[in-house]
C-alpha cells in the first residue's frame, strides 16, 4: 500500500545522466513509498533494452547533428526525445504496482488541462486516436517501474529524420519498433508548456493516492563525468511534505554504464547486413557479420578489376567495432584511391 509520494525533477539534459537517475531511485524506492520522477532529455533517440541501434535509427546522422543514443533498462520500441518531450516514471516496489492507477495518474493530469486523453489497449494514452504517450515497463529485485513520454511540442521531422531505419538489406535478432500516429499535445491546448503539464501531474499523482508526499531536488546530485549538457535548477518544494535527501546519490559509476559502448552497442544481438552499390569502377556487395557491435566476418562481393580489392577490405573489417570513425580508419588503412575509399565508406554508412 503506498503511503508516502515523492517527487524528483531532474535539471539536466543528459540521457545518461537521466537514466542513471532513474536506476538510483529504483535501488532507493522502499515498500509503501511511490517516487515520480520527472525529466528530460536534449535530443535523443532512447532504445529498449533489447533492441539493435542500427535497425532503429539512423545513428551516424544522429551523433553528427549532436545529438545522442541512449538505452534504457525496459523493453519496447525506440522513441525520440528533445525538451517538448516530458518523461515520467514512476518507481515502487513490486507489490505497489498498479498500472491501472498509474495510468489513471497520467488520464487525469492531462484532463485538467483539456486534452482529451484516452488509453489504448497497448497502455499508449491517444487524444482523438493519434499517440502522444508510450509507455514501458522493467521490475528487478522486487521493485518496479513504469515509465513513458508525453509529447508536448516535439520536433516531428527529426522523429521522422533520427527514427527513419536505413535502407540497407539487415537481418537482425531483437524487438522491432511500432510505428504509430503521432501527435503534440499543443495541438489541443496551444499555451500548454511543461512547467504546466509537470504540475498537473503531481496534482493528479496527490488526488489518485490521496496520501502525503515530498519532493527529492535533483540539481544537486553528483554527476561527475557529465557529457557537457546544459543544466537548469530543478524547482524547489512543490509540495509542503517531506522530502529526500540527494546527497545519497553517486551516479558516477551509473551515468559511465549508460554512456559506454558496451551498454549501447555491445548487447549480444547479432545480425547480418548487406549493402551493395555499383561504381564507375565496379559493382560491390559488402556483407557484415556483426555480434556485439563487432564485424567479425566480413565478405565482399565485386566485380572490380582489381582482384585484391575484396580479400584486402575483408581483412580490414574483419574484427572492426561497427562504428563509422572505426569503418573509416580501417578502410584508410589499405591505401586505396581517395574516390574509391570515399565510396566505400558512403556506402557503409547507409547501414548506419
């Protein structure tokens, strides 16, 4: 039975740093006790927990326009976050669970303000039958989460831009992404900001569990190893209850795990691609074996007349981390002509 309620917003911007938050609050959430935590992140694509980077987005696009990859601990389909996204969780333990409750929370808030929010039989909430929430779901330990987005007024084209898959021919072990309609809720109620959103969603948290709460300020945690996001202060008590205490918190080692390669890419989800092209020198089909986001075998398929070109770019490779600067490296290494290698590498990258 849940008897007390916190609140935790957190200030900054940095996916991991976010999801190193939301990990800490899980491993802190006691019995009786419900934490919502508030927060956003600076342009970024979030994948689920078992899903392939590269078959959901279009990563090399999205790291040169800065923006970032992350992934998070449940399972579920890739979403795009930038700061018209608010997203929420709430934390408790296990046998406090409610995801009728919990989603009655997020109807009601939104209610106040004039959206017409409606659940959908997949736990997404709709306004007129276009998607503006999604929600997802992780429990370890005897605790629980449950946590989503709410778009408020995100940029659409760089959904439809970051979550576009390349065209390349790939084969891949993990979860597929749903596509859906989407919309912002600022279409039906255009002064809504998320200050206003974030507030009634406390005020619906307070009347659904209709017990005492408090607010965790996150603007003070330790979050060394920070990846140069812009902070803002997280608002002070919203409510006159009792509060946590941040200092509790080091998310050094957890923002590092969340922003390594081994978190992003390394997860055992082999798969195949192929990219062919064809080039005043000839046709080429590369094929990749990739297994931890490792090439470890690599055939090439060409028609060129220079009969080394195939065994010396499978060599190379061959063993190369499947990330564009790596790629390119590799293939700058075998001394080929610059508009043969510039091609090559142009039709890597269409698989990333």
């Amino acid at each position: 039975m849940i008897e007390r309620l916190l609140v935790c917003r957190s200030g900054g911007y940095s996916p991991y740093e976010n999801l190193a938050l939301e990990e800490a609050l899980l491993n802190r959430v006691g019995k009786g006790e419900m934490i919502l935590y508030l927060w956003q992140n600076e342009r970024t694509v979030v994948i689920g927990k078992n899903q392939n980077p590269w078959k959901e987005c279009r990563t090399a696009l999205l790291s040169e326009e800065g923006g970032h990859l992350a992934r998070r601990l449940s399972g579920g389909g890739a979403v795009f976050h930038d700061l018209g996204n608010l997203n929420f969780t709430f934390l408790m333990s296990a046998e406090d669970y409610d995801l009728p409750r919990q989603l009655t929370v997020l109807e009601k808030a939104c209610q106040s303000l004039g959206i017409p929010a409606q659940r959908s039989g997949r736990n997404d909430l709709l306004a007129e039958g276009r998607k503006f929430s999604g929600n997802a779901f992780y429990s370890h330990a005897g605790k629980s989460y449950h946590h989503g987005t709410l778009m408020v007024d995100v940029d659409m084209e760089n959904v439809q831009r970051y979550l576009s898959p390349s065209k390349a021919k790939l084969a891949a072990k993990g979860v597929d992404s749903v596509r859906s309609r989407v919309v912002n809720l600022k279409e039906f109620v255009p002064e809504l900001t998320i200050e206003r959103l974030s507030e009634a969603l406390i005020a619906a948290l307070a009347e659904v569990y209709a017990v005492g709460g408090g607010v965790l300020d996150a603007s003070n945690l330790s979050m060394t190893g920070t990846h140069g996001l812009s902070r803002t202060p997280a608002p002070t008590q919203i409510h006159p209850l009792r509060t946590l205490s941040p200092d509790e918190f080091d998310l050094h080692d957890l923002v590092a795990k969340y922003a390594s390669d081994a978190w992003l890419y390394g997860l055992k989800l082999p798969f195949t691609l192929s990219v062919e092209d064809r080039f005043p020198w000839g046709g080429v089909e590369l094929q990749l074996d990739v297994n931890e986001g490792v090439v470890r075998t690599a055939k090439v398929y060409t028609d060129a007349m220079d009969d080394t070109l195939a065994p010396r770019v499978e060599a190379v490779l061959s063993g190369c981390a499947f990330r564009g600067e790596a790629l390119k490296s590799a293939l700058a290494g075998i001394c080929l002509p610059a508009e043969q290698e510039g091609q090559l590498v142009s039709l890597l990258e269409t698989a990333l």
